[in-house]
C-alpha cells in the first residue's frame, strides 16, 4: 500500500504524540510524496491546472481512483509537522455541501502538500467571469446562477456560525468558488491562512486579484470580522448577476468598478441595467434586482449594517422579503485606492487572530465543545494585511 495512517484519535483536535508517533483525525489521510508524485506524473506541468498564492494546483488520479486537486504549498510554509497536522485536522473537520472535501495530505521532509476532490467545472473567474458561457460550454442561466449564489451563502454561513471553530474565510473572491459537475458551487481555500507561518501574508501576494474583494475596514485598518467576508460575499453576488468582475479596466470610466456602478444604478432606481446582458432578458427582473440590493446591503461601508450570512440566505431564497429596508452607501474602493502599508493591528474582540477564529467575547459565541480553544493566540493577531495599493 503506497499511502499510509499516522495513529488515529478520536476528536478532531490536536494530534498528540504516542511513542513519537502523531494521530491524525479519521478523516484525514496522509499520503505518501510517492504516491502524490505518480498521481500527478511527477507533477508533470500538463497536469497543472493552476497557481494561486499558495502555491500550485496540479490535477491528479490516486491510486484509491479518486480525481484530486493537489495543492502543492509554497517553500515559505514552512510549519512543523505537529503544527501542520492540528491545522489540518481542525479543517478536514468542517464539512458541508458547499465546501471542497479535504481528502488529506502530505507531509514528508519540507512537502506540505493538501489533496482535495477535484471539481470538474473549475472556478467561477475562469468560466463565468470569463465569458465562459461560451468558451466552457457550462450555461449560466438564471436559475444555475441563483443556485450559485444560495449555495455559496449556505457554505460561508456555515463556516461562520455553525462549524467548531467558527471561521473567517477571508478570501472569498471568484477564484475560490469552484463548480462541480451539477453546477453545484463550493467554497475553496478557507482554514488556509492557517497554515502558514505568522510572517507570511498571503493577502499580501495577491493583492491585485483580491483587493476588490476587500473590505474597507480590513484593507485600511486590519480588522478582520465575518462583516468582512460578508462584504466580499456581497461583491461576489453582484458579480454573478453581472456577469463581470468587480474591476474592469477595459470598460469606459464611469462604469470600471461595479460597486460604484451598482450603487449609482441603485440610486438612479435602475438596478436592472446592471444585469448579464449575456443572460439575453431571459431572467426574473425583480429577483435579479433582490439580489443585486442583497449585495448592496452586504457592501455597506459599516460592518454593522451589513446582515450576517444566515440572514443573507433567508433574503436571497425569499424566506424573509428586504421590506423596501435603507441600503447606504457601499465602502468603495476607491475611497482607500491611495492608501499604502497598514501594520497588523492588535486583535480586538470580535475580530479574529492570524488562524480566522472567530473571537466570541463581543459576538456571545460559545466555544467549541474543548475541541478548540477559539480564543487562542488573539495577542499575536496578524489578521491585518500588509501591502501598499497597487490599482
Ligand atoms: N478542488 C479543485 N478542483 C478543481 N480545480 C481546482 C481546485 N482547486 C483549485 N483549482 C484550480 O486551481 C486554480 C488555482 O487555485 P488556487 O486556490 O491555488 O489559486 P487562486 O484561487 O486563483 O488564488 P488564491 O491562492 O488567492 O486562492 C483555481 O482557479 C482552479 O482553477
Ligand atoms: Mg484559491
């Protein structure tokens, strides 16, 4: 057999070390670097289906016969085995419908290396933001993209205020909504600040993709809530109904950010001008238009008005009505567009440490049942991210 099992425990905690041997949760299997290397014909570059700040994302068969997406972490994680793994059991714990599945990883020598299922119909920048409803082939009707958007609240109102530990995504953006056969969307990457060392900023590296995402108050300040994943939810929402990405250089200037676009739309009472073209008026006018106010609500400037992800997904499925509700004006990029370096900033309650857990002093949330200790490591906060605007 070419993978093998670290001893097992039972909670999902941290591995603890028996006879110097490390447990690993039952969910998680640790594969052997040669089985990885032959799964993606030793990494062959064919076999590469993309490359994030992470790292590499290679496309491979296991010997089990499952299809794999193999995250190949970059050199600068350089976390220890002990640590690598209690990350990694706490993430292969959180499981939902509309999350990637872990499969598990591997951790021989300096190789950090995480094996997730394989998504067919890949992310939603690389097909629907990208024209993709005729390049791909995948049709984003009204109702695939509707489904979209209520799958995508689903999963992140579920890492926010279901799993153990609540987590903060933190880069919720289009690339990291993969599709699966169904159309059915599920959300990648999160726990993955997690894993690497407290240094290492990986907002930082990828600003140019991300900042549009941003909220105001984690770009300018450091303060890293859910509001902030909720803002950039709200970005993403407008974005499926849209059809374009939240910045596009190419368009006149008035029309380059769609924030600004929606909002003077909004204003202007006409949302539905913003809709997918692409979409041909095949589409429930005043369901987009529920949306895209959706996304307003979720983009307001004050984190406090933005509604939490559980309420988001009583709005969009129409279980509660928006009630002609105020809407102000979204926190705009372009508002903080000269803004350069932020330190990280100490971690308040409410906000989250380098790992996205979710602090419960100000937000009355109970800690995992001893699994996890949510409030560990808020004195060594570096939720904040580090990098001068480059737009
Ligand atoms: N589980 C998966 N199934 C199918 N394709 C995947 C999977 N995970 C990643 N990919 C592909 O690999 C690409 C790169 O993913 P990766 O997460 O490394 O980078 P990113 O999302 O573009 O940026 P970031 O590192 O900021 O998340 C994705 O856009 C997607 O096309
Ligand atoms: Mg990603």
């Amino acid at each position: 057999m070419d993978c093998f099992w670290f001893s097992r425990h039972k909670s999902g905690g941290k591995p603890s070390e028996v006879d110097g041997e490390l447990s690993v949760s039952d969910k998680v299997k640790i594969y052997k670097y040669k089985e990885i290397r032959q799964a993606t014909d030793d990494f062959n570059p064919v076999n590469k289906i993309g490359e994030g700040g992470f790292g590499s994302v290679y496309k491979g068969h296991l010997k089990d016969g499952k299809v794999a997406a193999i995250k190949v972490l970059s050199a600068e994680s350089r976390q220890g085995v002990k640590e690598f793994l209690t990350e990694i059991n706490v993430i292969s714990e959180i499981q939902h419908e509309n999350l990637v599945k872990l499969y598990g990883c591997c951790v021989e020598g300096n190789h950090r290396i995480l094996v997730y299922n394989y998504l067919e119909n890949n992310s939603l920048d690389k097909t629907l933001l990208a024209g993709g409803y005729t390049r791909s082939g995948v049709q984003f009707d009204w109702s695939t993209r509707a489904n979209i958007c209520i799958g995508i609240a689903k999963g992140l109102a579920f890492l926010h205020e279901e799993a153990r530990p609540q987590i903060v995504h933190r880069d919720i953006k289009a690339s990291n909504i993969l599709l699966d056969r169904h159309l059915s969307p599920k959300i990648s990457d999160f726990g993955l600040a997690r894993l690497m060392p407290p240094n290492m900023t990986h907002v930082s590296t990828r600003v140019a993709g991300t900042l549009g995402y941003l909220a105001p108050e984690y770009a300018v300040r450091g303060q890293l809530t859910r509001k902030a994943d909720i803002y950039s939810f709200g970005v993403l929402l407008m974005e499926i109904v849209s059809g374009r990405s939240n910045r596009n250089l190419r368009l006149p200037t008035e029309y380059q950010y769609l924030l600004e676009r929606a909002w003077e739309l909004y204003e202007r009472n006409e949302l539905v001008d913003l809709v997918d073209t692409g979409l041909n008026g095949v589409f429930d006018a005043e369901e987009a238009c529920r949306y895209l106010k959706i996304g307003l609500l979720c983009t307001q400037d004050s984190p406090k008005l933005r509604p939490s992800m559980s309420k988001v997904v009583k709005l969009l499925t129409g279980v509660r009505g928006l009630d002609n509700k105020k809407i102000t004006r979204p926190g705009l990029i372009s508002d903080f567009m000269d803004l350069k370096v932020r330190e990280p900033v100490e971690t308040k309650a409410g906000e989250v440490n380098r790992h996205n857990y979710v602090n419960p002093s100000s937000y009355n949330v109970t800690s995992s049942s001893g699994t996890r200790d949510n409030s560990s490591g808020a004195s060594s906060a570096n939720a904040g991210c580090s990098f001068s605007s480059t737009i």
